[in-house]
C-alpha cells in the first residue's frame, strides 16, 4: 500500500522539511529555558530542548526557526497532524457560538454527537454508552468507578510494565515507580497485579500467559472480589509491548465467566493509531468498558469512557461527570478529527506507515544487534535496545540515540519500564519523504552512538 500525498492529508502551510538554522537549542528557545526555570515547577520535565511556535504535517517550527521532523505526535495526540484543516474550522465556529456551559447545567448537542460516534466506533454492536472527560487518567479513573458500581465489587487488576496515568488511583494502576510513583504514595487500595504477555522477554505463547495471569488473579484476588481488569492492548509507556496472539482474549473470556469487568485502557492505541479504530480490533476482542483520550481531539481535552449500556448506566444520576468534561470546543474537535480519518482513509494511512517504519527498522535490527526487538502495529512502532550479549536493557543507549536524533531536528521519544524503548509516534499526516529522512537521522544516530 503507498502512502497518501501530503495534499491528501492536508494540514498547515508549513514547509515539510528538516530545517536547522541554529544550534539545537537555539537562542530563543535557551531564553525561554531560562523563563521557565524561574516560573515553571521543577516536577514539570519535557523531552525536546526547544520551545515550539508552529506545528502542522510531520513537523514542528520552534522559535528559532528550527524545522524539527515531528515522530512524536505530542505522544500519540496529533493524529491527524497539528491544526488539521477541519478541526481549525469547526473549532473556530464553536469558539464563536460559546466556550462553555457545562454538560450537566446546559447540555448541547456536540456532546452528544461525539457519544453517538464512540458508541458506534468502538469494538462490538451491542448497545452501549458513553460518558466525556478530559484526561486520559480520569477516563480509566471513571471506568473503575462504573465497574465497581456495577459489580458491587471493589478490587482491580492491572498488569506488569502498565501506564493509566498520574492521578492517585490511576498511579496505583501504573506499574512504573520512576518518574511516576516514587515520593507519591501512599496510593488506593485494592489494586493488584497480574503478568502481562511480553513475547520477547518470557517466550510464552498467548493461551501460556493467559493461564499464568489467570491464576495469579484467582490465588492473589479472587473471582468474587474483582470488579475489574484494566489493560492496554499494546501498552504505551510500558514499551509498546504487543501481548502473544490469544491473551487478551482468554483473558476476556475468564472475566465474562467471572462477572469481571474487562476495560481495554485505548488511551494511546486508540483512534486510528494503529491502522484499526481501536487496537482491540487486531485482537478480535470486545471488552466491556473502553477509554479513549490523546488522539481522539486533535490535540484538545478531551477523554472517554464507552461500554456497554447495562454498565455505563450503573453508576447514580449525578455519580459521573465534571466541571469541564465533554467541554465543547473539544467536542468539536474530535468531531472534526473522527471526519477527517475517515474521510481521509487515515486508518489505512497508519497501516501503511507501519509497512514502511517496521521494514527500515527491521533491516536495522539486521545490521545492529543492538535492536533486541521492532514491535506494534501501525503507526505505533517501538524498537527495544539491548546489550546483544546478554539481551539486557540498554537505557543508556536509548537515551544517547534519541538525544543524538534530536539534536538533528527528529523528535523521538523513549518509554519502557526499563527506560529502554524507543518510540515512534508519526501523525498520519507526515509526507512519506519526511517520514523517511526522520529514519535516516535515527539510522546515523545509531552509526555514530558505539
């Protein structure tokens, strides 16, 4: 399949090139490192050294001029790319008509509609509905509540090497201590944690990884006192890890014969991503609960739970909700952006990236056994970096290959629990030179890096 023109996907009319005028950062961008250290909370980190002024297509224009290839999609955000053409406009139109009133003072029919499109685009053709937010954290947050006012239960299960974000539950959700637990604690109870599915470091087939998750949930928690399991079905900070083929749906299976609520957290999966609607798709699994975020609004709050109509509707009239959820210039974006992938076959554009990232990305595994593994699906793409003699996490060799591909103007970003995944984020609107100029920097970087 060939990648769609740059004139397909549209975007802003930004030049879609790799441009360095100065040194990475750049006077400007120094300058305004030196505002934030005196304004910004030192707890507040970023990736980049440079500070951004425009964005649009695969790249990104800091305030030194700097063209940067953008393989980061503000992490999985900009889908569609920055300032998408439609969602400029139908946000320009509700930024005109009113910025808020609040869903549950005034409802309006932007709410709606976006619940109307989530409940048809997520996986299975049950009846189901659907409640907005604003964060990722505050969707899997809700779904937990919804569970356990269904199940009348109280624990949950979360797996091995998961990210469901920073509020206080969803950090006892997350596996990763460093930089999102550690000093925070302490956290809410009743959350457990079963084995994931890691093909790469425990070599077992799916219906195997299945079979030790399971027990470890019935020996650790108990059918009878679980509400819930929450995964991600290719996890995000975690590495990208793409569970063995079966896991995810023996999993579902035990958890529908157990009166489980099965949440597949689609935060970062979801939407487009990875050349299905829902990641759950590539599995052939209909979980009971979904949340989607990032990428759903193009860059606006805006978050989701979906599921089916017998769950969503457990909770009390008035248990659900928030000041700013389903706030409706996001609705309006995400509107625009669920247009702009379907209108412009963006699903298939995402499969298409992944055909070309996990080719060039192979034949570099091929040359450097540094590359202990290529992962994902679509345009959510990972490479995990090793010492070739003992297939030990290499963080360090992570860290110097993003910092070198950076400083050439090619945003990339690293994740896993062992700080040793390079991750690879591209909005479905970069033109497919660009995208390949971007694997040629991250080629060298690992040239030069020994």
């Amino acid at each position: 399949m060939s990648l769609l023109t740059p004139a397909a996907v549209g975007g802003p009319a930004l030049a879609q090139e790799r441009r360095l005028v100065t040194e990475i950062p750049g006077p400007r961008s120094r300058e305004l490192a030196e505002r934030r250290r005196g304004s910004v909370a030192g707890g507040v980190s970023t990736t980049m050294p440079v500070f951004a002024a425009a964005a649009g297509g695969g790249v990104v224009v800091d305030v030194d001029g700097n063209s940067l290839i953008d393989l980061g999609s503000g992490i999985a955000v900009t889908t569609v790319g920055n300032a998408a053409p439609r969602l400029v406009e139908a946000v320009s139109a509700q930024l005109a008509a009113f910025t808020h009133t609040c869903f549950m003072v005034t409802p309006y029919e932007g709410y709606v509609a976006v619940a109307e499109r989530l409940n048809a685009l997520t996986p299975g053709d049950h009846e189901k509905r659907t409640a907005l937010f604003s964060s990722g954290a505050e969707a899997v947050e809700n779904a937990i509540k919804i569970a356990r006012a269904y199940t009348r239960k109280n624990a949950v299960v979360a797996f091995d090497h998961a990210y469901h974000g920073r509020t206080n539950l969803t950090m006892a959700l997350t596996a990763k201590n460093q930089p999102y637990k550690s000093g925070f604690g302490p956290f809410a109870p009743e959350v457990y944690r079963a084995p994931l599915s890691y093909p790469y470091r425990d070599g077992l087939s799916g219906a195997a990884a299945a079979e030790r998750a399971i027990s470890a949930i019935e020996k650790q928690v108990g059918a009878e006192n679980l509400a819930a399991i929450v995964i991600e079905p290719i996890q995000g900070e975690g590495g990208f890890i793409v569970p063995a083929e079966g896991f995810l749906p023996a999993l579902v299976e035990w958890a529908r014969a157990n009166d489980v609520v099965f949440i597949a957290d689609e935060v970062q999966s979801g939407i487009a991503r990875t050349g299905a609607w829902y990641a759950s798709d590539h599995e052939g699994i209909v979980p009971d609960l979904v949340t989607t975020a990032k990428g759903v609004a193009g860059g606006l709050p805006l978050s989701a739970v979906t599921g089916r109509a017998e769950i969503m509707d457990a909770a009390h009239a008035g248990g659900l909700g928030g000041t700013y959820g389903g706030n409706p210039l996001a609705c309006a974006a995400a509107l625009a952006t669920l247009e702009t992938i379907e209108q412009e076959n963006l699903i298939e554009r995402a499969t298409a990236i992944g055909e070309l990232v996990t080719g060039r990305l192979g034949a570099l595994q091929q040359r450097d056994a540094r590359v202990g593994e290529v992962r994902g699906r679509g345009a959510m793409i990972a490479l995990e970096l090793v010492d070739p003699a003992t297939q030990e996490p290499d963080a360090a060799l992570a860290k110097a290959v993003a910092g070198a591909a950076q400083s050439e103007g090619v945003i990339v970003l690293t994740c896993g629990t062992y700080g040793n995944v390079l991750r690879l984020l591209p909005p479905l609107s970069i033109p497919e030179e660009l995208l390949a100029e971007g694997l040629d920097v991250l080629d060298r970087a690992f040239e030069v890096i020994k």
